[in-house]
C-alpha cells in the first residue's frame, strides 16, 4: 500500500537529492490529496443534503489540489508547495469568513501553520516564514477585524456541528501527518548521528591500531633485516681472516642460512602488505590438492621425513575462497608445526582435517609438538611476539595468519596443552 501511494505521488524513478528531499515531496502529494478528499466529501454531502452552500470554492479547491498532484509528479515540487500554500490559506479564509466561527474552519489554519515550514525546511525557511506571516495574517483578517469578501452562509445549528467534527477530525488528521514528518525525520537523523559515530570511534581504533602496529612494524622490521645482515658481513669478516680455506664451506653456509632467514622476513613483510592492499578473491579451491601443493615445499627438509603427516580432508572437497590468502594462512601453520615439533619421541605427528557444519568449513592443523605454554597463548597472534627467546622467526607469522583469515571472513583459534601439543581451529564461511 505504502509502495503504491508512493507511485501514485511521485512516479516509479523519482530523481530526488536525498532522501528527505524524497519524504517531503511524498508529503506534499499526501497532504494534496487529504484536501482532494475534503473537497469531495463536502461536494458529495452538500449534494445528497440538497445544500447549495460553497460549491464552487470546493470545486476550485478539488481542482487546484488535483494540479498540486500533477505538478508535484511531474518534478515540478517547489510549484507545488507554493501553491498548494496559496490555494489552502485563501481558500481556508474564505470558508473562515462565510460560515459560522462554529463550524470549525478556522482549524485548518494550525496545520497549514506547520505545513510552511515542514514542507520547505529549514533551507528554505524564508519561503515558510512568508506562508507563515500569510496564513496569520489572514486569521487576523477573518477572525479579529471580521472581514467578509463574501456573504456570509447560515446553518443550522446540527450542520454547524457536523460540519465542526468533520473539520477538527480533517485538521487533526492533516496535524498527525506533518508531526509525524518532523517525528520521523529526527528519528533517522538521530540514528544516522550514532551511525556515523560508531562508524567514527572504529575508524578511530582501526587508526590507533593502525599507528601501533606500525610503530612495532617499523622498530621490529627493522631489527628483524639488520641482524641477519650484521651476522653475514661478521661472516665474510672471518672468512677474511680465516687462514684454512677448507673452512669457507662451513662459513657459506652459514651465510646461505641468514639469507634465507632474511628472505623469510621479506616474504612475511611482503605477505602483510599484500593482504592489507589487495581485494578478495572468489576462488574455486580443492583444499586437499592445495594442502598436497603446499606440503611438497617440505619434502626435502630432513624434519619432515620424521614426521607422519596426515590429511583427513576429502579429495573431493570443492570450496569458494580467496586461494591465495587460504595458501598463506596453511603454509605458515604447518611451517611452525614442521619448525617447532618435538622431535624426540616415538611418534611425532601433524594433522590436518576439515569439518563442515552449520555452513562454516572448519579446518584444523593439529600437533603433538612442545605445545604453547598457557602464558603465551593470549598473546600470540599479536605482532612480533615471540613465545620464547629461542623463537627464531619473525614473529609475524601467526600475526599474518589471523590478519588473512578475518580478511576473507573467516576466524582463528588456539587449542594448546602445554608438552602435549597444540591445534589450530581456522573457521570460514562457506560461499556457495
């Protein structure tokens, strides 16, 4: 219904420039077509009455509000307003003026006191400043200085009063609309204020955050590039000095060592700036083949042929993902599973299953690793932090992870027994 009477106001597309501009062009169509209908329940009444009382001040007033209707529909609103204003402030004098101050017409004057300003607004408030004075200036004439253009019409005393109920309900009525307006648009200013409040206090966090982290990026990058620079020129020092070319082997690889280690830090430095600049990808995903691609990295390193290495994930498991960010979010897991394991027992294992319920993948990489000690567990995910000082990576790695998985909608957490192992519980949303 609501859809309807809209169409019928303003068409199917209205061009409008916001969306109060929108209601307040709605309200002037609702607002014609209360007076389309006063007009012709006065015309119909005076008519089955047999009353020939004002027909053609209604006639003309049925006619000028169809014209408001039209005008207002076709894009023409201020037109509109402006003489629907007219129309209803001279026409109401005039029905004030000739029949008895008993019959209620001055009633309609209060709603058109406030039609002024709720249908030019404040931006145009010189406009309803003016129908303002107009209408109250009219009042005066009609009801204080008792001015007549017409002769005046008698009644009898029950049509002055059906004629007043009829009047005061129409008032009313047209009263409730325009308050309403002026309800309703508060109302959606208000939320629209604590809307963009909250939006501002999470930009602002966002930003602390933002700052934070690249304060601790700057320092610990920083740190993180120049100690394996500062070992492999010691290193070249040495071989320098090193009289037993035999030696040079041993100090190559060494050097080969703390490249790779900055090469790893690089990549994670590189992994960062690629998951906070680039857009989501929807990619189709066999996530057994993608973990199979990524456990191939691992082959030749001597610490994976210790492990068994277990995929409980079905070869035909097909998901919507961001393949990329998936990739990264796996390969530095199982990367700190292989690094940090504990490797002195009889059965060392790292596990890899997936689950589906309640429409979320859950994938988990579980260890009987070291575990993570409950101190640490907290803290984890944070930038930098390392669980311990024997720790020799970045301590970006888990932080990239969490920061990849909520960018693709997703959630991490940690299940840790300390000297019993650790799980890796990731969450994502299944797109179909």
């Amino acid at each position: 219904m609501k859809e309807l009477l809209s169409r019928i106001i303003v068409g199917k597309d209205p061009v409008v420039e916001s969306r109060i501009a929108h209601t307040r062009i709605l309200l002037t169509g609702q607002v014609a077509m209360v007076g389309i209908f006063i007009s012709l329940f006065y015309i119909i009444r005076n008519l089955i009455l047999q009353l020939n009382v004002s027909y053609h001040y209604h006639a003309i007033l049925l006619s000028l509000m169809i014209l408001v209707v039209v005008l207002n529909r076709k894009g023409h609103h201020l037109a509109a307003k402006i003489l629907f204003l007219t129309t209803t402030n001279f026409l109401i004098f005039l029905f004030s003026s000739t029949a008895s101050y008993y019959t209620g017409s001055f009633i309609y004057f209060i709603p058109i006191f406030l039609a002024a300003f709720v249908l030019f607004g404040y931006e145009e408030r010189t406009k309803a400043i003016f129908f303002f004075l107009l209408t109250l200036f009219l009042f005066i004439l009609a009801h204080l200085i008792d001015l007549h253009l017409v002769p005046q019409v008698t009644l009898s005393t029950r049509k002055m009063f059906e004629s007043f109920i009829v009047n005061f309900f129409t008032a009313s009525f047209l009263t409730m609309l325009l308050i309403n307006f002026l309800i309703r648009e508060n109302y959606y200013y208000t939320k629209e204020l604590i809307q963009n409040e909250e939006q501002l206090l999470e930009k602002n966090t966002q930003l602390i955050k933002i700052n934070q982290e690249l304060d601790q990026f700057v320092y610990s990058t920083s740190h993180d590039l120049r100690s394996p620079l500062s070992t492999i020129l010691g290193l070249l020092q040495v071989m320098e000095l090193e009289k037993e070319k035999e030696n040079a082997g041993y100090y190559i690889d060494l050097i080969r060592n703390r490249i790779h280690a900055l090469d790893h830090v690089i990549g994670e430095i590189l992994d960062y700036a690629w998951n906070q600049k680039t857009g989501i990808q929807q990619d189709s995903i066999n996530l057994h083949a993608l973990l199979t691609e990524i456990l191939t990295n691992f082959l030749q390193d001597e610490k994976t042929q210790k492990l068994s290495i277990e995929i409980e994930v079905p070869p035909t498991l097909e998901i919507i993902s961001d393949r990329r960010r998936l990739k990264i979010i796996l390969l530095n897991l199982l990367s700190n599973a292989i690094r940090y394991h504990k490797y002195d027992q009889s059965k060392p294992f790292i596990r890899v299953s997936s689950t589906i319920h309640q429409n979320q993948l859950e994938i988990c990489v579980e260890d009987n690793g070291p575990g993570i000690h409950p101190d640490h567990q907290e803290k984890i995910f944070e930038m930098f932090y390392r669980a311990s000082d024997k720790t020799t990576g970045s301590g970006l790695g888990l932080y990239i992870v969490k920061e990849t998985t909520e960018k693709i909608g997703g959630t991490i957490h940690l299940r840790s027994e300390y000297g019993k192992g650790s799980s890796f519980i990731i969450q994502l949303p299944i797109v179909q």
